[in-house]
C-alpha cells in the first residue's frame, strides 16, 4: 500500500509524515498550489523523471518478487481530483468555482495523463491491477455535477490506462459517497466503507453487478473491538451468501492496531463460512 501523499510528492512538495505512526495522516506543508492562478503552471509529469513514482514502482515490482504469483497484488492509485485536492492544501472547492479560464481542468488532463501511464506501468510489472481510490467522489465534498464535470473524464482516462487489469478496484471514500455516479465504472471490484456509510452490502452488490470488497469497519479493527467486529463479518457474509465478496476493511487500517485482532478476524470469518456450509 502506498503512502497517502505519493501522488503529490513529485510536485515539489513538502509533506509531514509524524502523525501516521500515531494513527493520524500525513499533511501537506508546502505545495506550489497557492492561489487559482498556480494551477495553469503545473508540469506534465513523466514517468521516466518522476522520482516518487518510481520509488513506488520499484517497491510494486519488489513485493511481485516476493509473493511470486501466490496472490493477486494491485497497486493504489489516487484519482486526478483527489491528487489535486492534495495540492491545494483544502481550498479546491474555491478554486473550481473561480475556474472560467479552464486552468484546473488543464491541471486534471496533465495529472491523469500522468497517472494513467503510472497505472499501466504497473500492470504491466505484473499487477492484477489498481486501486483506484476517489475520495472527492462524496456530497460532503462536492455538488454530484462539479464531480461529473471534473472528476469522471479523467477518472475514466485514469481507468482506460489500466485496462489490461484483471483486477482493478475502485474505493469510493467517504461518509456519504456518489454512489449513482460511479457505480458503473468500468472496474472488476468495488470497495466503500460498508457499514459506515450507504449503500449496504447486499444493495451495493446488486446495483452494481460486481464483487464487492469490503465488510469491516477498519476503526473497529484499530481500536480492538471485537463484538462490533464479530456483527459485520456475520452480516456480510450472510447478507452476500458467501458470494461476490472479497472479506477487507472498508479502507485503510489505521494505526497502531494489534496482530491479535487480525487472527480474530480470520478465526471468525472461518466460523461463518463454517455455519453457512452446514
């Protein structure tokens, strides 16, 4: 899993990373993205120069090394909107509303382009396929048609770079997701907050006709509680038949968590499925 803030990183930035040991995120603390106007000025990054993707890739092709084919590895990629968010330190919002001149969706074409070469340099390392993490697609971000307009042309220029994928993932972040907008992406499994935020488990399967990744909610599993734990496992498993569903957190764990607490996921998750084959 890559760092939060590596989509950002080759951009000339700055980025604190103190918290993330602590349970906290990493921040951006210098970003050349300081007012509307900057955005005009922001580089085609190329895959060969870029040193924080490479880093990334190297790591990628590592880890193919060592699992050796025993398991399906898909690398994270963040979409356009959610690097350039990143970039404005928070006032992105602002900016599209101040954006009659096109300077952020020339921004978004050169981040996507960039990124879609990312996400097909992977696959073609041996990724099944990518990650694709939006976290800007949610009405506690945005008006659904800002999203439609600035976020899906280049998420999908993103997801054609990774079409060679077998297994490419989307993780729709947030409390209160777009889920009518990018439900039909052409992606293989998708990935929300189950239980933490709508649709439900059994709804999110049904309307979008794929395997759905999730289940847990990922602060439960941080803070150890178990019966909460126990409830969702249950549920989703019931609740899908065993069927079309990758059992995983909703997102992220966040730190510090405890090895134990992954047995019992693993311990309950067996006597589920047990109960349901009787």
């Amino acid at each position: 899993m890559n760092n939060g803030m590596d989509a950002v990183e080759d951009y000339n930035t700055e980025i604190d990373f103190s918290e993330v040991a602590k349970g906290g995120v990493a921040k951006v603390i210098k970003t050349p993205i300081n007012a509307y106007e900057d955005w005009l000025n922001l580089p085609l990054l190329e895959l060969e120069s870029a040193a924080a993707m490479q880093r990334e890739l190297n790591h990628l092709e590592h880890l193919l090394n060592l699992v050796d084919g025993q398991a399906p590895v898909i690398m994270t990629i963040f979409s356009p909107l959610t690097t350039a968010d990143k970039l404005s330190k928070g006032p992105l919002a602002e900016h599209l509303v101040q954006d009659e001149a096109g300077y952020i969706h020339q921004a978004l074409d050169k981040i996507a382009q960039s990124t879609a070469a990312l996400a097909q340099r992977a696959i073609e390392l041996g990724a099944a396929g990518i990650y694709f993490a939006s976290q800007m697609s949610s009405y506690d971000k945005m008006r659904e048609e800002v999203y439609a307009e600035y976020g899906v042309p280049y998420d999908l220029k993103v997801l054609e770079g990774a079409q060679a994928g077998w297994f490419n993932a989307i993780h729709a972040h947030g409390d209160d997701i777009m889920f009518n907008l990018v439900k039909d992406y052409p992606v293989h499994v998708f990935n929300w907050h189950v239980w933490e935020s709508l649709p439900e488990l059994k709804e999110g399967i049904d309307y979008t006709g794929k395997c759905v990744m999730g289940g847990i909610a990922r602060m439960d599993i941080t803070h150890n509680n178990r019966n909460p734990l126990r409830h969702q496992i249950y549920r989703s498993i019931t609740e899908s038949g065993g069927k079309n569903l990758i059992l995983t957190p909703g997102c992220g764990i966040r730190h510090p968590f405890e090895e134990d607490t992954i047995r019992y996921l693993q311990k309950v998750k067996s006597e589920t499925e047990a109960l349901l084959n009787k």
